[in-house]
C-alpha cells in the first residue's frame, strides 16, 4: 500500500480526489490538507462534502513543516490547489521522495511567457516546471509512468485534446482553418466559492473568456495548431460538453477519420467511440470520455463532439489514471471495475 | 401619474418591482435607489438585471437629503431593503406626503417580542409599526386601501394564508392538530449576493429552519392558529409550492372546503381554483395563486396546496395589488388583461 | 379591434401566442382551434397550458366549414401547426378576407428542392410560397407590411440571422471560411408531446442533427452565405444561445463591426446591442434579442453571441412583431411598454 | 461467483442494478433480459443506458423456455419488471434453484385487498406472496439472508420507514396523530417510458397521488401506524427527499429520539444520522440514507428528514444488500469501500 495526501481537499476536486483515493486498493489515504489561512481547517471532511459524511478525515492546516515531512513520507502527493499555492510549495514537495500530481494550472504550460500572459503573474517554479511531464493519460503514458511531477490537464483541454489530437497527430486538417471549439461546463469548473456570478440565480447559459481564455495556450501547445476556443457556464454542475468544427484537409474523409480514431483509442478503455452524439448524462461521475463525429464529404468540414465529466476525466480520474501508470497499475483501476 | 420611486433595487425583488411599474399605465417610475453603502451605486441598472437592459434607470446612493425630499415629493415609495434599512428609513419617509409600501419583514409581525426572538434585534420603529396594515391584499383590501405604511407580506406566509385562511377564518379545523405546511422555495428567496450556501454546485433540495423559521409567527399572527412549518430550499429559481396538510373539525368535508374557498376567492381574478395539482411553471412570472385540495371523508384529513412566483405574488405583485388598491384601481391593474 | 383566431393552439407556441394576443390592445381572440383529429378538441385551454387557467376558451376541432370561415371573417389568422397541415390549409385559409401567419416551416424556404430535401416531403403549396415573405421583422419591415402570407422565421434561423445579417449585408466576412454557428435549444423547441428522447431523465447537453438540420438552409437563404450549424439540445425549458465564429474579411476590425450593428439594429427596440455576453434568462419570456461580438485582430476571427426565447422571438413574439406591422402599428406593440 | 442476471434491464432500476452487479466481486452477470414483446429485443444495453457503453451485454427476449432454465441454473435473478410481470414470472422462477429479488411492487404487500384496492388489479401469484420477505435491508436482515423471494421495498416507503421505524418501533409517537409525510422525488421514479407528463418542458414541482398513492398502505404496514403521505415530483433525475411531522408522545424529547436512531442504525453504514439536514446531491449516486430530526419541546412535534437516490438506495442498491445478505456478504458490499 502507498501513502498518499490531497492538499487542497476543501474543493470539488479535492473531495473527488479523496473518494476515488479511498476506493483505490492499492493506496492508503490518511492525510488531507488545506492551506493553513483556511477557515476550514480542522473540520471532518464530510461536514463541507456531504458525499463523505461517513468518513474520519479532518482537514489539516498545511504549515511549514508538513510539506517537509509529506515531501519525505508520502509515495504520492496530490495538490488541488490555486494555481499560486502549487508554485509556492512545489519545490519543497516535489525535492523528496514524494511524486506530485499538480491539478492547478501552475505547470501545464512550458511556455513561461504565454503562462504569465493568460494567468496574469509571473511562473515562480520553472526549475519544477522544466521536469514536469503533461498528464494527458492516453497520450503520454511512458513519460508520465516516470515523472516526478505530473500537470494533470485542464477540463476543457482534456475534452478538446482527445477529440482533437488523433486529427492533428496524423495532419488531417487543413492548416488555413484553425478548428473551432464551443465547449459548455458545469459550474463545479468554477470551484466551490462564494461569488455572485456562481450563486443559482445568476447562472445561466452564456460564453465567457472568449478569445482569450488561458486554456487556449495549453490546447495549442498539446495539440499542436493555433485553435478558436469558445468556453460556456451551462446551467448543471458537473461535466463538458466539446463541439469542435474543422476543416479537413484535402482528400480526407469519414473512414480516414474514423480509422484515425480507433487507432489512437483501441487500448484505451476510459475513450469511448460512441455510435451517437454523446450526452452529457452518460459520462457524469465517470471517468469516460465519450467521442462521436460527422464529416461532410461535400463542404470538407466535420464536427466532433466529445464529453466529460469535469470533475472526474476533466481533473480527479485522470490524476487517478496517472497514479496508476506511476506506480506499474493498469490505467483505469480503481475507475471502472477490471 | 403618480410619482413613485424604489429604494432597493439591486436585489431580485427591487428589480421585478421595477420591471412592473414600467408597464404600469398609472404611474411614472423615474428614480431608483440603493443604500449609500452598496457598490452598485452609480450602475444603470441593466448591468445588474440583464432584463432591464433596455432602461435608462440609474441606481442612485440614498443618502439623507434624497430621504426627506423623496417623503415629499413622491406618492409611493416602495422599500426593497433589508429589514434594518427598512426600520432605519421608515419614520421619514412615511412622514410627509408619501405612502409606503414595505417589502421586507420589518414590519409584518405587531407583536415586537415575536419580532425580536425570529429577527434577532429589536424594532426600532414601533410607532410606524402601530400604523402599518399586513398588505395581503385578497383579504385586507379595505385596510390597505386607506394604509400609509403597508407590511408587504412575505413570501411563504403568502402561499400559507392563501390556501389556510378560507379554512380557518370559518372555523373548519380541528384545534388539537396543527395544520403542517411544508413549502419549497426557489433560491431566489434568499436573495441576490454571493454566498456559498446558495452558489449553483452547493443548491440541492433540502429543508431549513426547521421549527424555527421567521416566517412561522407571521403565518400564525394572520390565520389565528398555531403551525408546524417547513420550509426547504428548491433546485429552481423562482416560485414556492406550499403543501399543507390539516385534520377538519367534525363533520366538515369536501363540500364545505369547496364552498369556503369558491366564497373567499369568487371575486379575486388572481386566486386561482384549479382542478388538479397546482405545477409551480403555471405560475413563475405570474401574479396568480393558484390552489387546490382534496379531503379524506375516512381519516378527516386534507391536504391543500398553493403555488406562487415568490417574487411576483410573494413580493413584488403582492405590492403592485396593494398599491392599485391605495389608489382606486382594479387590484389586477398592470399585472394581467383587464 | 382586428378579429384574430389562433389554429394550433395546444402546442407550446400556440399557446405563448394566445397569452400574447390575450394582452394585446389591438386584437380580439375569441377562438382557438386544433386539428379535428386531435384529443385535444372540446378542452378548456387551460387544461393543457395552466398558465392560461383563467382563460375561457376552449380548443376546437377545425374542420373544412371552419376554415372557409376563418377565411372569410378573420384579419388574421396564426398557424402554430405541423409543416404538413400548413401546406394543406394555406391555399384556403390564404384565399379570402384574411392574411396569414404561418410558425411552421412550410413556406420558409423558397427553394422547393431544398424543400423537399430537407423536409423529407414534395411542397404541396408552391403557389402559396410564391407570394410568401419571410418575416424576419428588423430585416424585412416593408414586404412584412403588405404580405397576405408571412413565414414566421425558425428560431435557430431568427438567432443565427439576426447575428450574422449585419455582417453579411455589409460584406464583412471571409468568404473562403464558412460561419460556424453553434447553438443550444431549450426542451420547447422540439414540441409538446410524449417522446422518450424529451423525457426529463434523458434530456442532457447533445448536439443533434449534426451538418443536416434544416434550419440550415434556411439561415443560409437568408444571410446569403453557406454556414455551418450544429443545433445542441440544453437542460432547460426555453432559449436558444447561439454562439457564431467568423472569419472577417480582411481590413475588417472590432469598429466595423461596431457600426454595421449599431446601424442596423438603432431603430429596433427589440434588438439589444449588450456589453457583455448575453445570458438566456435575461431572455427567457421576453421578445429581445441580445447581441454581444468580440475581434481578435491578431487571427482575424471574430465571435457573435445571440440570446433569444425560442418561444418567443423565435416564433410567438416575432409573430405579434409581423402582426403589428402588418396593421400599421409599432413593431413592439403588445410585447413592450412603449 | 454466484450466476446472476437481471430480468428487465431496459429501465433505470434495471440499468443501475447491471452496473453495480459488473462491480460486485462475487457474482457474475452475463445475461440481462426484456419482455420478449419490448422493443429493445436484442438491443446492446449501452444503446439504452450510455452509461453502460462499453459493455458486452445484449438484452435478450425473455420467453416461456427462459424461465424454466434460469430457474434451474441462477443462483440470484433480478426482477427489474413491471408489477403484472413479476406476478406472471414469479412463479415458474421461484420455483428451482435460483432465489428471486423483485423491484416491483407486485409483492410488497401481504394483505390482497389493500393490493387489489391500490394497484388496479388482484393479485395473481398468493402463494409466492406467503414465503416473500419485505427487503428493507437494515430492518429484517435475518429473514431476507433466508428468504427464497424478496420484496426489494419502494423507494418512498424506503425513505420513510428509515426515518419512521425507530420512533414506531419503541412507540415515540402520539397515536392521536398521524405521521405526515411529504416528499419530492425526482422524475426516474415514473421509469424508462414517453409520457407527457414526463416530458421535459412539463415537469415542475407538484404533488400527486394525493390521499391514495399505492406507496401509503406500504409504509403504514411495515411501520405499524396509519400515516398521511404525499408525494411530489421534482425538477431533478434522481433522490427523495421525505420531510416527516410527527407528534411526539407525552414525555419524548429530543435526547430519547437521538438514542432511538443511534440504537437502531449504529452497525448500518449505509445509514448515515447527519448533523445537519439531508441534501439531496449528498446521497445520488450512492447506496446511503442521510437522516437528521429535529424536535421542538414546547409543541411536542418534531421533524424528521431523510434523504436517498430513488433508483439506488429506493430500488437498486437496497436489492444488492438483500442479495449481499441472501450470499452471507456484509450488507454494504459492492456499495461502498470496506
């Protein structure tokens, strides 16, 4: 059994986090954590998650000296946490033998330029950042089996990439288009807070961050081609809804598509090609990505839609799948039964 | 044209206040205000209601001139405050020219010792209190016709009176047993401001206040007997569906509930008697109550249910009917065909 | 008083338009129909809708004799129907003393080939179509005010057209790009029936009718570009948000598009040039339209978002907009103060 | 591993028990089946529930040959079944090896009057009925570990009788005064079907069932005390939410409720007595009962709340802890981490 600890375990994704690690057989979880400045700290988990009300772990304030010792004692570390506090403590966590799983957006980007563009304050940590592998799990499994540090992807790149990169991998597109993203998610992306723009009267379908939206860079990056990115609050707290338009490049049709996917999918249990527009429903609170598209052999487009839970393959499941590969476990255990 | 202004206009009752005095043939809506203190002082008022986009109303800081001026200068006044403010702004503006009409709780309940115990702070204005009249306005239009302060009631008791009044204003209860209401309201009844208990991912039907809720001695001062109330916080932005269940006194059955609410309600277009369950959708954005019941000649019970828009008819309606009644109009006028 | 009947009257727009005409000064609405074959005939209409409980009309069967009435002694008669019944009742209803308003999508398309290819059925009224105009009201005011038949626009198409038209109409996009019109439908879009894929448990986020749905060439027609447009269908009751992604001509910034929506739409209340993304529920039951855009010099491309009722402007408002048109009145009457 | 298989598996009761049987360790399912009259004959389950996508399962048509054999060869067969063909079946499948878990209501009840009376129809299998034991899993374990049919109970007595039987069962309560129960249930209650009533754009918070839901004479026989239960449908796909009154008997207080549910639910997982009042999102998707009361000293009512997942806790998730029970397997297997 290995020892690992959530930091950050007062939000959605920490709770998730929590209740897939204490489902894991290969793992102990003992130890949750919050920053100390949080007024949450010394609470019993299940009083903020109610989904946990059964469980024994309070929420310790992280100090000093508990990043030393996590960093020494624990097998793996998972951070669920601002974007700041991963920069800040990674360093510390990340220079024992602990490995890191980071959830934030703190690492995801190489670029140190485009990060401070689209996150607004300069990166603090490129010595970690320079080791970190990019957690996209079906795609960079080998590397992520040997990282020390792991950025575990955005929801919305998450969604995007998997619809997208099998095309982009095998220059199906015509590189005049940039393809074209509309993406709706859940509320639950916008973190557990008290903040107008979440309370249940105002939400309400709408896009946000157009044209410049920070995973914008870490879609491009990863999937290679300069992409317009549209993000959407739906009116639903879990999951992600991707459609993305594209312009095929010359000579490229549904069977070429349609092999470009199997291909990239075949061993891949948690992607699912469906034989239907996937639907939101049939992936919340699963680690799936569910995957269908349709090319017009007439106008050279095609649309693919791919669908997340945002909580789960969008941040929590997937860490969960990179877990696995660290430590030698087929990808999707302890996500669907093996 | 009667002038009329609305101080509290931030929230979600203000603004439906404001978006039905605009359509209102009688009067002309031209200020608006909120507290000094609010940061949306100096907004149009269409950046916090997207609905009133297409008005040119500014929400203007209420400081102490615009007080005495508005209690001289204007007909109505209608206060969408806290019920501090409300205590706090009350004796000047209801002491010159102006009629005022009160949304909040602060001058509901007659009894100040019951105000103190479920407020939790002392009237500060009992001689305003003294003069003010309950503004529901099926069964007190006479008294609001002629009131310069009207309590606008809240938006539970409304449900509740509605469908218990006719009951127990002809003595058809059985004394020994507490008519129980249990109500689900939408979250627009807690308000419009940021707080976690009412973010999107937080909401999920469940009951509060449970024995205790403001709202019980109002429902109680009004139909002359004591409640069990239960109020729970619905996945919906709008609208209450009250469900009550009472034990009848002996001998009284379907016949004579079918009779006292034909009487109470023949003469009031927004009361509604309809022939199956009342469905909250038949009436959010709607000034009607809608009511059915059904007794059970075996047990000597019934149960009774009530719809309402909570910040149409629990509000903001409710008040535009007490003001057709202050000034001589059809108590419908501005909020159906006539 | 213009003498008005409603045929169709037990669907969702059917009934938007009775509630509507019910409140509109200019009109009499004594009479309501469905199709004779309907389970519906002989019901109070407050039976299906219970909005219009109040309502004493009653759903009759519409039979040949009635229609030869109608036609005779109505001004105006709305067809709220299936595509099929508008072919087979135009040339009657169309033939006497009444114009006509038709809200299905029989006499949209001029084009009988895409008719049929879209529709799935051979255009049994092409006479009729021939002296139809489209009632696209901002955009086609004059022909609307002298047509004996308007097609009343699709809901995707008066949300996608009223978008793009400022663009196209001034030759501002790139022709080699297609528009990419994303957009997401409330439930009511698809009717009001039993059908196990609008059952509650199984409405989630979808797209559907993928690079085929007919609302397709119908914004094509109309704009006079070739777009592609992926219909979703949403977890909610009404609304439709379209999100479009253009690539402008080139020369072509934020300030051109300024002006080309400002000119078009100054003189047109119902059309709200927002500064911020539009939210459906600052839509929902209201006649707007809300616009917001965003350029992105660098690429190139621009985002357009649109906001509408899918029952309202998408169908019944915009059907009062061509009423009051038709009969010399402002385009808004009945849907706004004024 | 013991040989399973659902019978019924095409609606949401069904579709939740094969993805909890794939999970549990000690059985195997291999063969889930419809009425050879239902129209997913041969259908892969996925193409129903997409939760199921990736599974291998086909429905098969159960006919007359089926029946005989799975009562010879399985070990457990799930009853997913309309309650007219659970009467028909039970017989033959009751009859051999194999041990029956039945979700319908068809053997809930043992009194046949109350049956005919509620359900429409008589009851046609009084032999089975005998040797059925009710499966309210926390309540009679010992009978349902040898019990060759269970009664998996409904989903409101489920809630109800969780919240109610400690109190009845050491006789808490005043018998002058009926229990009132009130709750919401979301719409996978209704089941797997295209009605008007449950579509999308109908659906609103309403009661129904009114003094006579079949659910009534369930909780009144396992509880011991006649009750006023009302149900209501909510805006939401899964959980109940029961909000029960009760008068407590002279003397009872809340110290004496605390103890009644510490004693009765202390070696129960599943049920969780909360600290605060049960929400629905805490419990969907889990097999747990979230419990909390309240009492007020001064009346002598108290409140108690419970919440579940309809399709869980009401229908699925309580069969696998009969099943857990039936094979000497803690309760909660398969259900939660142990």
């Amino acid at each position: 059994m290995l020892d690992v600890c959530v930091i950050g375990a007062s939000g959605y994704t920490g709770a998730q986090l929590v209740e897939l690690l204490l489902g894991h057989s290969e793992v102990q979880l003992n130890r949750v954590f919050v920053s100390a400045a949080s007024a949450d700290a010394g609470k019993p988990i299940g009083t903020l998650h109610g989904r946990l009300a059964s469980s024994r772990l309070t929420l310790e304030a992280l100090d000093e000296a508990s990043l030393a010792m996590l960093a020494d004692t624990m097998d793996i570390i998972f951070l669920a946490t601002p974007h700041e506090a991963s920069h800040q403590w990674m360093d510390q966590l990340s220079g024992g033998k602990a490995r890191v799983l980071d959830l934030s957006g703190a690492f995801r980007l190489q670029d140190i330029q485009a990060f401070e563009q689209y996150y607004g304050f300069a990166h603090t940590s490129p010595e970690a950042l320079s080791k970190t592998v990019y957690g996209l799990a079906e795609w960079y499994p080998q590397k992520i089996s040997k990282a020390n540090v792991v950025a575990v992807p955005g929801c919305y790149p998450t969604a995007s990439l998997c619809a997208l990169k099998p095309l982009t991998a095998q220059n199906l597109l015509d590189p005049a288009h940039r393809p074209v993203i509309n993406a709706v998610s859940g509320v639950s992306g916008a973190g557990r807070k008290a903040a107008l723009a979440n309370s249940f009267c105002e939400v309400s379908l709408q896009s946000y961050g157009v044209l410049g939206h920070r995973h914008t860079p870490e879609i491009e990056a990863y999937c290679g081609v300069p992409v317009i990115f549209t993000p959407h609050l739906g009116n639903f707290k879990r999951g992600i809804l991707a459609t993305i338009t594209v312009k095929l490049a010359n000579g490229v049709g549904a069977a070429m598509l349609q092999q470009a996917y199997q291909q990239a999918y075949q061993d891949h249990p948690l992607v699912r090609l469906r034989n239907s527009w996937p639907k939101l429903d049939d992936v919340v609170h699963t680690p799936f990505v569910d995957l269908h598209f349709k090319a017009d052999p007439e106008s050279g487009y095609a649309v693919i839609s791919a669908a997340i839970d945002n909580v789960m393959k969008g941040a929590a499941s997937q860490a969960i799948q990179c877990l696995n590969l660290m430590i030698g476990q087929p990808a999707a255990k302890g996500l669907i039964p093996l």
